[in-house]
C-alpha cells in the first residue's frame, strides 16, 4: 500500500494522450563494441572519412517526453559523430495532418513516432521501411525482442515499426474508501463476479454516496481483455475477432451492475468515459480500469491510499498483454535508410537511451533494457512496473495490427454501447447494430 501525498489535481483527456500515446516496461542486446556500425567502423575507415548524414525525426508529447529524448539523441550523435539529427516535436494535437502532409509534399521525417491506429494505413500505402531488411544487414537488433511483440508491427511480412514504449492495463481500488466501509479489497485473481459483488458491497455501505466501480461498458479496450479471456480478439487483420455472444455478455454484464447500483448511473458515468480514473479521484467511485502508466499521476491527485492489480479475471484465461503505447517507424521516403535505423536501434537497444528517456512512454519492450529504464523509478511506478512484468511472465500474445478503420470501430462501440445505457436499445439490438456497422467501416 502507497501513501499519497498531494491531492487537488484533475486530469482530463489531454493527459492521457501526452502521457501514454505509456499508456502505458542489465544487459544490453547492442553493446558499444558490437553495435552496428559504430564511429569508426566502417571497413575500416575512420569516423572522419564517413558521408555526413542528416536525419530528421519527429514525436508528439509533454516536456519530460522531449527532454528525454533529446538526451538520447544527443548521445546517439557523440557515437556516430558523422549523422546529426534534427527535431521536430509538440503536441498530439494535428500531429498525424503534420505528417500526412509531408508525405504528399516527400518531405517525410526519416524517423517518427506512430501509434497503432494507423500503423497498417501507413503500411498499407508503402510509406514505412521494412526494418527487416535492417536486422538482415545487421544494423538493427531484436535480441530481447519477444516474438508477439514483434509480430505486433508486422503488416503483410514487413516489420514497419517497433514499439517505443509499451504499457498494459490495470484495475485500481481505493484502499481508504474501502476500509472505512468495511468492504475487502479483491486479493489477486480475483473474477468479474468478484469485482460485481466488491462493487456493490462499496455502494450499499456508504448508502449510495460511492459505488464500487465505473460503468465500463463503452471502452473497448476492456472489453478487448474481456474478449481474450474467452479464446477471442477485439480486432484481428481480418476485421472482427469476436462472437455477438462475447460482446452480449460484456454489455450484459455492465447491465446487471447498473440494474443493482454497482456503478454510477448513465449521465454520472458520461462524465467520466474518457478518464475514468478521476472518478476514483472524487471519490464518486471506489476503482475503475486503468492503464499502470496512469498510476502515478492519479496517486498524486488524491490523499488517499491506491493500490493497483491486474484486471478482473486473469486468474484464468490471461487477457491482458503488452500493448505498444506508441511506435517508432521509419518512412520509406527516407534516403538514408541505413542511419535511420542506427538511430532505431539506438533509441531502442542501448542502455544509453533507455536510461536518459525512462518509462515516459511506457516500459521498453526490449526486456534486455528494463532494469535499466526503470532503475530511477519511484516506489509507486515500481507497483505499477510489477503488473507489467506479471503480464510479460503469464499474458496473452499482444494482438496484430489492427486493420485500417479500426479507429472509427473503437468509436463505435462507445456510441452503442451509450445507447444499452441510457436504455435506448437492447443488449441484442446494439450488438446487431454494432457488428454490421463495424464490418462495414472494416471493409
């Protein structure tokens, strides 16, 4: 249990986007002496006799994400003296039209950061490098790399990008409201109907004034760890990998938890649908789902005592996986390929760079570099660290690209899920509704 020290501050949507888009994880796969072409290795030539190279990179986030980084870059240009690197950064805000209109001008970064939302529409118009063909030339490594993360960046046999950053997902309970109510925190493994009956447990001992958790039934990316621990996926490349009787259940299930006055009521829980965690933050609910990387800034937002477990249900089939918090790919209009991905490789594999950007975009999926990314962490990112390693150790395989229209999908389903709440349409109905609609926005 974490004692928490400042309270008074809210955060909205913007947060979550600047903070994870991680969120949301020794030895170094690339040493100094046998990383790809080092300063002065170059069939033997010197550092002097190679090209100058100039690169241009560009990523969206706060000021710790640009600090960071920036003291990575700078590491990496005093070890290859001949390539400089210029930056282009701010906020997510008309980012990805930045990006888009620089392609049509082939004006491209070299080197940006992506999220997985556009990953195979990027893919798809051939504008990424396949960085396979570096791991063949020897440039960039994957050793630490685990497969299904890999996989993850993988569209039509080409790996277009690698994960900057992975997060997972999480289930925080207030500690504090909890004891003075009487009501036992969940231990870990805990099952949905374990969470239904702590939900409804909070509500009935403080007669209303707190309910248990939030109304979830609109985010789909619960609902997405939901679907895997039935054998299923949200989303595979194919479009939709998950049966109407999965996504009845869900629904159904956030139905009867509203029918008993487990969670807040409709107009209470819109209020709350893109940060549900300030609702444990005014006390309006007792937890709610989380993704870890959240975990500090909502601990500092409240007085009182957080803990934080893997979501309700992996004690048996896991849902939960590494999920990218963000990419970093390469355009294939770079003309100097072979230097973008030494930077790739740089940033992604060298204890230098891990060390000077942390876990600001989440915890590094290179599992040879988590101890040293993590080495400043505080006690509270270290609770949260600990369901990221537990999820590394016994997780479900992180999921393929989504498919191009799956943005306008995860929208979707908030909209209908929106309707069953308000009691606008049945269970059935919406998911009828809903799943023709998303194959059609899939393709």
């Amino acid at each position: 249990m974490i004692k928490r020290k400042r309270a008074g501050v809210v955060f909205g949507a913007a947060a979550v986007a600047t903070g994870m888009l991680l969120s949301a994880c020794g030895g170094n796969g690339s040493s100094e002496s046998d990383g790809p072409q080092a300063s002065g290795e170059n069939g033997g030539s010197s550092s002097e006799e190679l090209e100058d190279v100039e690169l241009r990179m560009t990523w969206w986030g706060g000021d710790a994400r640009h600090e960071g980084t920036q003291a990575a870059i700078a590491a990496f240009e005093e070890k290859y003296p001949h390539i400089s690197v210029v930056t282009d950064f701010g906020g997510f805000d008309g980012y990805l039209d930045k990006i888009t209109t620089q392609y049509a001008g082939g004006n491209s970064p070299d080197v940006m950061q992506l999220y997985n939302e556009v990953i195979v529409e990027f893919a798809d118009r051939d504008q990424l490098y396949d960085l396979n063909d570096a791991v063949t030339d020897g440039v960039l490594s994957l050793d630490g790399w685990a497969e299904d993360v890999i996989d993850m960046n993988t569209v039509n046999d080409k790996l277009v990008a690698l994960t900057f950053g992975s997060n997972t997902h999480g289930f925080i309970f207030n500690e504090t409201i909890s004891e003075d109510l009487g009501v036992e925190i969940p231990d870990e493994g805990y099952s949905w109907e374990d969470l239904k009956t702590y939900s409804l447990a909070i509500a009935e001992a403080s007669n209303g004034e707190t309910v248990g958790t939030n109304d979830l039934a609109h985010g789909y990316q619960p609902f997405e760890v939901w679907a895997k621990q039935h054998g299923e996926e949200f989303l595979t490349a194919d479009g939709i990998g998950f049966s109407a009787e999965t996504l009845e259940g869900y629904w159904s299930y956030w139905e009867d938890m509203r029918s008993i006055g487990a969670v807040p009521s409709p107009d209470v829980s819109t209020e709350y649908q893109g940060t549900p965690f300030n609702a444990v933050v005014d006390n309006v609910t007792a937890s709610t789902f989380i993704f870890i990387n959240q975990f500090e800034m909502v601990t500092e937002a409240t007085p009182d005592d957080l803990t934080i477990l893997r979501m309700p249900g992996e004690g048996g089939t896991p849902g939960q996986y590494q999920r990218a918090a963000m990419n970093l790919a390469i355009s294939s209009q770079s003309e100097h390929p072979k230097e973008a991905a030494m930077l790739v490789d740089f940033l992604l594999n060298s204890e230098e760079a891990n060390a000077a950007m942390g876990v600001e975009r989440g915890i590094p999926s290179n599992t040879n570099m988590f101890a040293t990314a993590t080495q400043d962490v505080n006690e509270i990112g270290q609770e949260a660290n600990a369901i990221f390693e537990s999820v590394v150790e016994n997780g479900a395989p992180a999921p393929v690209p989504a498919p191009a229209g799956s943005a306008a999908v995860n929208t979707l389903f908030a909209e209908y899920a929106e309707e069953v709440q308000f009691g606008n349409m049945s269970v059935s109905e919406a998911v009828e509704k809903f799943l023709a609609e998303a194959e059609s926005e899939l393709g």
